[in-house]
C-alpha cells in the first residue's frame, strides 16, 4: 500500500494537526481520496476553495492548504453557490457529512442538484451523527443501534444518490473508504464535471455505529462496507441482493448555471 | 423627479452603492427589491439568484462577499428570523453584506401586508451570542435610498452584516423623490502581502485574491484559523469588534431633529412613525409648547450619548413605536432618571396619527406638571 508521500503533503496543512477524527475513522481515508485527486487535477491551491459544513466532515477543509471555509450546519451549498456565482473561475468543492446533506441541508442539497452549478459535493457518509455523538442520522439504516434509536431505527434511510439522481444531479457517483484506491479517479472526475457532481462516500465510524452496532474495530467495518456494497461491474443477473452498488450513476452534460448566467448578462449588456 | 417606491428606491440604492449581488426568497412586502434587483444586476454583470429559502438567501450572500462583491438580501420577519444563524455567522466571520427587513405585523406569519416596528429587538439581538450590531432606519423613499448607501459603505468600513429595518408601509408607498448624491465607500484591500491577517482588520481579501484563506465560524485567531476551545481569544475578539463601533458612534449615528433646542418635551421616534411625529410637533408648537423630535436614522449601536443629552435638557420624553416596548428600554436604560420616558406603542398594524401622539405629548406635560 503506498504511503502518504511527500507530493501529498503539499496539500495538507500540518499546522492543524492533529485532526479530530477518531482512530479508525475513515474521513482520513476520504481526505487523502482529496489529496490524491487534486494532485492529478494540479488545481492551484489558492485557486481552491474547500466549503464544509458541520460536523466531522465538515473539518476536512483545515487540513488541507487550499482557502477554507467553514460554514454552518448542513448550508454548504448555499454559501458554496454564492462563492461560484461571483467568481466562476474558482474551483468549489463541499464536504458535508449525511446529516449535513439530507437532513438539516437538504433543501440546499436538492436545489443545487436541480440547478447544476458547478460545484462538487463530497457527501461523507457514516450512517450516524459523529461529532455529537452518534445519533439517528436520515442515512441510518432501519434497526440500526444509535444513542437516539437505542432500540433500533425505525425509519428508512435516505439513499444519498438516490435522492441526487432524482433532483437532477448531473454528475452522481458512489464509492466507500474500503474502495479508497478508486475514490481519487472519482473525484477527479467529478471535479472536471462542468455541472453540480456529487460523490456519497461511505465511510466507517467505530467509535459510534460500528460500537453500537457490534461490527467491531475500524478494519471489520471496512469488511463491513465491503460486504455491504457491489461495484456495478460486479453485478450479475442475480442482481444487487440487497448490496448497494458503487461507481458512477449519471455523467451528463446539460446546461451549467453560472455559464448560463454569463450568457445572460452578456446578452442583456449588449442590449441596454 | 422621478415617482418610485420605496423598495425601488431601497433597490436603486444598493445598485448605487455597487452592489453585484443579491440573494432572496419572495416574501410580503419586500419583495419588490428582489424583483428590481433581478432586473437591475445582470445587464451590470452582477448576479441576482432566487435561492430555496432565506437561511440560503444569507448563505449565498455571505459567500458571494468572501468572493469580492458587495452583497445583499431583503426579506421580512418570517425570513428576518430564519437568517439570525447567519447574521451570527457573518459577524464571527466579519463578513461586509446588508440585509433589508422591512417590518410586517409578527409574530409568525402575523399580519403580512401591514406595517409594524417589531424586529428592532431581534436586528440586535436576535442571533445568539454576543456581537457587534449596526441597524438603520428610513422614513421616506428618499431615505431609503440614501440609507440604503449608508448601510453598504457602513458594512465595507466595518465589515459587518448591516440590518436596515423598513416596514410594510415604507416599502410600497410611492413618492416623488430627487436621488441625492451620495459617497461610496468601497472594501479596503490589503497592503503589501506577508503581514496581512485577514481577520481583526479593515482591509479584506477575498477568495482567490491572494495566499489562501480560511474562515470558519468557529472562535479563531486573526489568521483565521479555528481556536475552538480559547474562550479568553473569542472574548478579546468580541470586544475588539463591538468596541470600534462604540469608538466610532457618534459617525455612525444618523438622526434627524426638529425643534431640538429650546424643547421642554422630546418626542423619540424612527422609521414611517417619524411622519406622524412631525405632524404632531407641528401642531403642538402652534399650541405653544416647546416640542421636539429626535428621528434617530441608526437605531444600534444605541446613540446614547445624543439622547441622554437631549433627555436631561427636558422635562420628559415619549417614545413612540410600532410595537409594545422595544426601543424604549434603550432609551430608558439611558436616560435613567433625568427625564420621566413614556411609551406610546401599538401592534394593530396601524401607523399613529399626529394627533394621538400629541396627546401623549401633552398627557405626559399633564402627568409632569
């Protein structure tokens, strides 16, 4: 397995070391799937600006050398899309956690679907509420143990590329902290995608759902979400059996929205 | 001459002021300024957008700033309430944007198309913590425009979000107005590169300007960067900010006066009420009494200092306003016991008439004789 080499470090800001992740979690493995891929798209950091929202994924921006900015519980977007409508030429990138993305935020995640702004949203999903201490979150699956469901979750989880799909997500794609080799190409992909790109990341909490769910340490969880998953590639004529499939959904093009706007000031100049 | 309205004008104004983005949700009666906005910025290559909800609206506005532009919403008190998150945010963040709300009967959905002064309270202090606050008033059309210029070039020169408070009334009522000429004050960059720390500063950068930035509402140091757990360093920063607007009060406090320098009584009012208050000055005058109005145009930071003034110059105040107490315990609070302060109030979504003020006027020289 490579080591985090020295081109990485680049994008890192060791000064904010040590993180607050847990041992064993798994948004270390999704920030290094982020270094990975902005070593490939050689964006200029200062160019760059990662927009997080609350919660442990929200952190994800202080660690890297790019401008951060950390804003409030589940309104990413919004503040995201303000960002790339003044200055389209900014790179934006999300990191929201589930309960960020579909609960608190979700209107915000629905309407930038539908817009098609060109922002990527990196949707870190553990299944739980983190930072606050493991509580339900909308992505909690039925039954599922947490310290606000402490005998069990009786509501179905919201599919986070499911409901992107449906809101008109022009870019949707999923993969989990098991996967992590193939997460840098996704988001690569989803940062060249000149539309609003979501890609769901499943990633392991052992200090609250894998322990409240008995699925063991850091290394049975990502088993866990193996097993939990299938690569669309792997899908057979017996189908998913239940597994959640990982890849890329959608990658269309249709009409950006600040591209859309410049034409429309262009057009409107021209004519006062 | 030009016949407009008043949220036209609060419009004209922002645009004058070079406002190049506006972020807002439809709601009675400020929605005029979205619909002028959305047809006043993009032929300026500014950019206008109908975000999903208010929280969004200030979101984007916040985030539209730390991308360079001067930035705004407008809204009214059921959305007023849902940008308090951010109205927090964008003080922590020391974020220049203004945000209009013109007034309507609350609380709740309340009385929509009716005018009240009911979100004085909540524009200081309606999102938790403590902060630093600026909060205008207009009382015409004209004002509006002209105030609206002054809550831009007052959040650019503090870097603050600035609350201008219109109401129902104000908003659509059209007059016949002369836009006066106005000065611009434009966000302050940063000097030679090196030493700048993007917080605690006048000077600004903005996204993609410069080295990369960080911003977080979380309590943090000048560089920006989180101090979560440093209380002492977030109460250094508190006072710091709040504690320039104190130093620069007296520039940043707008008030009209009439009759204020031989007035027994003092009549303390602001907004669409100053109208009425005139009137009733008018009358009482002709009557022989020494009647004064203070108008105040800035409502926070509270210009103490100009009504304790006044205040120990008479033999009482009345304090009027389209709601059941707010601005009075400012003033009270102030005037402590120079001067016996009386309220006159109402939440009916009626405006007072000259003649209802002057009887208080004249039941207060009743009561104090």
């Amino acid at each position: 397995m490579p080591r985090v080499g020295q081109d990485l470090l680049q994008y890192l800001q060791l000064d904010a070391m040590p993180h607050v992740w847990c041992p064993g979690c798994g948004h270390g493995q999704v920030a290094r799937g982020l270094a990975t891929a902005l070593e490939r798209l050689s964006v200029p950091l200062e160019r760059l600006v990662l927009v997080g929202g609350i919660g442990c994924s929200g952190r994800t921006p202080f660690y890297f050398n790019a401008n951060a900015m950390h804003t409030t519980h589940g309104r990413a977007l919004a503040f995201a899309t303000g960002l790339k409508l003044t200055r389209p030429e900014l790179t934006v990138i999300t990191t929201m956690g589930d309960g960020d993305t579909a609960a608190i935020g979700g209107n915000h995640f629905i309407h930038a679907c539908r817009r098609n702004i060109d922002i990527t949203a990196i949707v870190y999903n553990n299944g739980i509420y983190g930072m606050t201490g493991g509580q339900q979150a909308p992505t909690t699956p039925r039954g599922a143990r947490s310290v606000t469901t402490p005998l069990g979750s009786l509501e179905p989880p919201f599919d986070i590329v499911q409901l992107a799909l449906a809101a008109g997500a022009t870019f949707v794609a999923r993969s989990t902290t098991f996967d992590f080799d193939e997460l840098p190409a996704l988001i690569v992909d989803a940062v060249r995608h000149p539309g609003f790109a979501v890609v769901e990341v499943l990633t392991q909490c052992p200090t609250y759902y894998g322990r409240m769910n008995e699925l063991g340490d850091a290394v049975a969880m990502l088993d866990y979400e193996r097993d939990l998953t299938m690569p669309q590639r792997e899908i057979t004529k017996e189908g998913l059996a239940g597994r959640r499939p990982l890849g890329v959904f959608r990658r269309e093009i249709a009409p950006e929205y600040t591209a859309q706007y410049a034409e429309l000031c262009a057009r409107q100049a021209k004519r006062s | 001459m030009k016949l407009i309205q008043g949220n036209e004008a609060c419009a004209l104004g922002a645009m004058r002021a070079g406002c190049r983005f506006f972020a807002g949700y439809p709601i009675t009666p400020a929605t005029e300024i979205m619909e002028w906005m959305a047809r006043l910025l993009p032929p300026k290559g500014g950019v206008f957008i109908q975000m999903e909800d208010e929280i969004a609206a200030l979101a984007a506005v916040i985030g539209s700033s730390w991308g360079g532009a001067k930035a705004m919403t407008a809204t009214s008190g059921p959305g007023f309430s849902l940008m308090q998150e951010h109205l927090g945010y964008a003080a922590m963040t020391e974020t220049p944007c203004v945000v209009v709300d013109s007034q309507r009967g609350g609380p709740s959905t309340g009385l929509p198309t009716l005018p009240a002064q009911g979100d004085v309270m909540q524009a200081r202090w309606g999102s938790h913590g403590d902060r630093p606050a600026i909060v205008l008033t207009a009382s015409s059309v004209r004002d509006v425009y002209e105030v609206t210029v002054a809550a831009f070039n007052l959040s650019e020169t503090y870097r603050l979000p600035v609350v201008l408070l219109l109401d129902a009334l104000l908003s659509h009522m059209r007059e016949n107005v002369e836009l006066p000429e106005v000065t611009v004050v434009d966000r302050a960059k940063p000097g030679s590169a090196g030493t700048f720390l993007p917080f605690g500063s006048t000077a600004f950068q903005a996204f993609g300007d410069g080295p990369p930035l960080v911003v977080t509402g979380l309590a943090h140091a000048d560089s920006g960067r989180p101090r979560a757990s440093d209380g002492p360093n977030l109460e250094r920063m508190l006072r710091r900010s709040i504690d320039r607007l104190e130093t620069d009060r007296d520039t940043i406090t707008r008030y009209r006066g009439i009759g204020l320098e031989d007035a027994d009584h003092l009549i303390l009012t602001y907004g669409i009420t100053a109208r009425s208050a005139a009137g009733a000055v008018q009358q009482l005058r002709a009557e022989g009494l020494r009647v004064g109005l203070l108008q105040l145009q800035t409502l926070w930071p509270f210009p103490e200092r100009l009504v304790v003034d006044l205040a120990s110059r008479v033999e009482n105040v009345v304090v009027v306003e389209l709601n059941l107490g707010q601005l009075v315990m400012a003033v009270r609070a102030a005037v402590g016991g120079a001067a016996p302060v009386r309220h006159l109030g109402r939440a009916d979504g009626r405006l007072f008439s000259p003649e209802e003020i002057a009887a208080a006027v004249r039941a207060g020289e009743v009561a104090h004789a």
